[in-house]
C-alpha cells in the first residue's frame, strides 16, 4: 500500500495530523497556518455559513505564543472551531439560541476547549448549530442554515451543522460537536467525514450547555481517523465538573490504530436498521461490510422501542431545561424548535420513568450482542442530504418529517451511550453518506481501527476539500 | 380503553395550564400537532411490558 502524500499544511485539505507534525518539525510558522485559516474562513463563510464567532485575535496570539516556543503538544497549531454550545471565554454561549445572546460570557474555556488547547491546539471560533441542539437538519432561523459544501442547497445535518460544514469545506481541519440522539454522526454522514461519538461519560462535558442530560455527548469531527484518534486521546480523562464523566483512565487510541481488524468480530445489524430507509443507506452498510469481510447479522433487540424511549427522554428533559425561557421568551426561540420543546414539556412523567427503566432493559439486551460481536454496522442517516427547507421525506415510500427522523439509526445507540464512529462513502456523482461503527461501551479504540482500516483501503474518505 | 383516542387540544391546553406555560394562539395548533407526533413516536415503548423490579439507572451519587 502507498503511502499517501502529504498536504501542504497551509491548505485545506491539510489534516490536523499533517499541520501538527510540519509545525513541530519546523516547516512552517503556526501564525502562518492561522493566517492562512482565517483567509479561507473568510473566503468560504459567505457561502457555507459555519461559523458564528470568529476569534481572530486570539488564535493569532496564540500562535505566537506557539511560534516562541510555548505550548508544545500533539496538536501543536492545529486551528479547530467548536459548535457554539461550548463555552468560549469572553463570549456568550448561544447553543444556537438568540436568547443566550443576552445571557453572561463565559468566564472560561469549556473543558474539551483547554484540553485541546492544553494539546498545543488553536480555537479559532464557535459555529452555527440549531438551535439548542434540537435539531438534525443544521437549520437555524436566526443565524440562517449551515449549508453543505458538497452541495451548498442541502443540509449539512445537524444539529452540529456547522462543525460539519467547516471541516469538509476546508476551513478547519477538526471541530467539535455535540451529540444528543445523532448530532455528531448526521452531519458526518450528510457532509462526508469521519466523525466519533464516544461512550457516553468518556469525555466531559463541563463548559457546554446542555439540552438532555441522559444523552449528551460530546466528541470530533475530522477529515481523518488519524484526526479523530488524535483529538479523541487529547481529550480524555476524568472532570469532576461533569458528574457522568468517567473516572476510568484514559486509553490512548492513536498507537493502535493501524492494527487493523484482525480479531475483531464484525457484525451487520439487521431487523430495524435494514428499513425504513433510501437504498444508498443500506448500499453503504453493504459495502462497508464486504470490505470487512462481515456477512453474520445481529439484531439488537427493541430498536425500535429504543428510539421510542429516546424520543420521550429528549421531548421531556429538552421541554425542562428551557421551560422557564418557554413562559417568558416564546417569540425569541426558533419557530422549528418553540413548540417541539413546548410540547416535549408537556408529555407525561410516567413515560419519562418507563422511559429511563426501559433504558436499562434496552442496555442489558445490547450487551449480549456484543458478547458475540466487537463491531456492530448500521446506517448512520436514512437518506443523503436533503435540500435546504425539507420539511417532509419519503423513506421507505413512506413521508416522515425531515426534523425527526433523520436520527432514525442514530437514537437508539446514543439511547445507551455506544461509542460510535462514522465512516463516510463518497458516492461517484452522488452526495455523500456515513456508516455507523458501533463498539460496546469504552471501546472506541474497536471502532477507530475499523474506520483507520476502510480508510486505508479507500472504502472510506473524506472528500476533497 | 387503550385504543380510545384522547382529546390532544383539552390535554395540551390543560397540561400547560397546570404547568404554567403560557402557549400563544399562534403555537397552539403547533403544539397539538407535535405532541400527536408524540404520541405516535412513543407508541413502541409504550407497548412494551418491563418488569416490576427493573430499576433505571441513575447516576447521582450522594
């Protein structure tokens, strides 16, 4: 296998792995790899919509600081965005919202942003997301849509629609996003990247605004597995600021991950996960799987009941966080998500509980798949992108509504906190499309190392930027 | 009867009611709609049977 030529670091196809190494290794100025970000930040924003804060003085002193010598790391330079749910010192944090806009600033960096940083990363802004993180579409009223870069009238996905569209328009190499029942793997699988979802607790989430509870994630999206391994290791370890977080220690993903799939037992879900979908989701699937050799199907039990579970678990805590922005600021929310979180609230607290019961139940069942299986494939989103301001689809004949089931593979798994890698097909004259890796719990090395291998075949890739 | 349909426009209005939340003549008919979606999501979990000493599994720690 040849070994693939390396970017130049100034451009935007440059990965954060190939910035980093010819930054520490002296082959360009880290202020020059921040210049040249912000140009093509500049250039693409009109047009792609990604970001919403901009800090340009602060990653240009940072890179200075670098240049001098200060802040030596794996990721030493590399300019990442975060979705604006994440805390950014100095500004509010607007978790796509208007009405956070007259909220306080944060007073600190979230978690995850130090410890990049601490990693030698630069922030360079917060991008576009729907709002409070309600959202699978990448939509947002206020701040106008994230639009895809493969095909700038579609989705990016969201509701990290932003932290989607910037990476694979090339405007940063690695941006952080949230995930709830899909966030992080439909804009990964509508913009063509790799993303990870991690195991529920792995990675803090201290300095984010929440939207539920029970499932918020937090993890990278990257033009690589290299990337996503590199950031996902950067980022680990116990915070006694996020009472989920896990005080397991952290297992390093980056030295194992060319090991490739010898001894991993792959495994294609069956039963809910093979309908109600476009037949370029199951093509993936199908793909992916010969490529690793996979033919035995598993079927995790209740998917369906899962993604009902989900559902209500989201509709009630989502309804709860905002209930006291819903009495006194209705007109301010996003149209798309006001009533949702107005109706959410109003549902009853016996399927809030049955909900949550059956959580375990759902857990218990899962785990024994994956007593026979390492690696689970699913599809990551039903369909590719759908056009901007889709409001209904036809997934298996049938019309749903965008806003709601673009998660539809994506909820039962975040329902039990797997970690999950998406590793996207690029489709000859078709637009993109993602296919979940599923581990069981803490395994997100399994799952890396599967993407690394479909990325070394050229099963899976990024697309040019 | 568990087939009997309830009235989702008097349980919206109460609900809100009961809880405090004002809802707009403008998002009403939006509510009622998403909260029927609701009801038609949630339909395969309601269905299920769990037993009586499944506990969920809470995180808090005292």
């Amino acid at each position: 296998m040849s070994v693939p030529a390396m970017s130049d670091p100034l451009s935007k196809s440059a990965t954060a792995t190939e910035i980093a190494h010819a930054i520490a290794g002296g082959k360009v100025k880290a202020a020059a790899v921040i210049d040249a970000t912000l140009q093509r930040i500049a250039a693409s924003e009109p047009t792609i919509n990604a970001f919403t804060d901009i800090v340009a003085e602060r990653a240009i002193r940072r890179a200075a600081e670098i240049d001098a010598g200060k802040h030596r790391g794996p990721l030493m330079g590399v300019p990442f965005a975060v979705k604006n749910l994440f805390d950014i010192e100095g500004l509010p944090t607007r978790a796509g919202s208007k009405i956070n806009v007259d909220g306080p600033k944060a007073v600190r960096d979230g978690a995850l942003v130090r410890r990049l940083e601490d990693a030698g990363a630069i922030l360079v802004g917060g991008l576009n997301m729907g709002e409070y993180a309600y959202d699978f579409t990448g939509e947002n009223s206020h701040y106008g849509p994230s639009r895809n870069p493969r095909d700038t009238t579609r989705m990016s996905g969201g509701s990290s629609g932003g932290s989607g569209a910037a990476v694979a328009a090339g405007e940063v190499p690695l941006a952080l996003g949230s995930d709830t029942n899909g966030s992080i793997r439909v804009p990964s699988s509508l913009c063509g990247l790799f993303g990870l979802k991690p195991t529920y607790g792995r990675l803090s989430r201290a300095g984010s605004f929440p939207f539920v509870d029970s499932f918020d994630h937090l993890g990278p999206i990257a033009r690589s597995t290299e990337d996503l391994a590199l950031s996902f290791d950067a980022m680990q370890g116990w915070d006694p600021d996020d009472p989920v977080c896990t005080d397991r220690p952290a297992e390093p993903t980056l030295p194992r991950l060319g090991e490739g799939i010898d001894g991993l037992r792959v495994a294609i879900a069956g039963d809910y996960f093979t309908r109600g979908g476009e037949p370029e989701a199951f093509e993936a699937v199908a793909t992916v799987a010969k490529a690793l050799g996979a033919t035995r199907t598993v079927v995790l039990p209740e998917a369906a009941a899962a993604r009902a579970a989900a559902y209500v678990i989201t509709a009630i805590e989502g309804g709860q966080v905002h209930l006291p922005r819903l009495r006194t600021r209705p007109q301010d929310f996003d149209p798309d998500t006001r009533e949702r979180f107005m109706a959410g609230v109003l549902l009853p607290g016996a399927w809030y509980v049955k909900a949550q019961r059956f959580r375990r139940h759902y857990r218990a069942n899962v785990l024994k798949v994956f007593e026979e299986a390492d690696i689970v494939l699913a599809p990551a989103t039903p369909c590719t992108a759908p056009n901007l301001g889709q409001v209904m689809m036809k997934l298996g004949g049938v019309d749903l509504p965008v806003r709601a089931n673009l998660g539809l593979f994506t909820q039962p798994i975040s329902f039990i906190g797997l970690p999950v890698v998406v590793a996207p097909l690029q489709r000859p004259g078709g637009l993109p499309i993602g296919v979940q890796i599923i581990a069981k719990p803490y395994n997100e090395q399994a799952a890396l190392r599967v993407a690394a291998f479909l990325e070394k075949q050229g099963v899976a890739a990024a697309p040019p930027a | 009867m568990a087939d009997e349909k309830p009235d989702v426009a008097r349980l919206v209005d109460e609900a809100a009611k009961a809880l405090g939340l004002p809802i707009a003549p403008e998002y009403r008919a939006n509510v009622i709609l998403n909260y029927e979606r609701s009801l038609m999501i949630a339909r395969p979990l309601l269905e299920v049977d769990l037993d009586d000493d499944l506990m969920s599994g809470p995180v808090f720690r005292p």
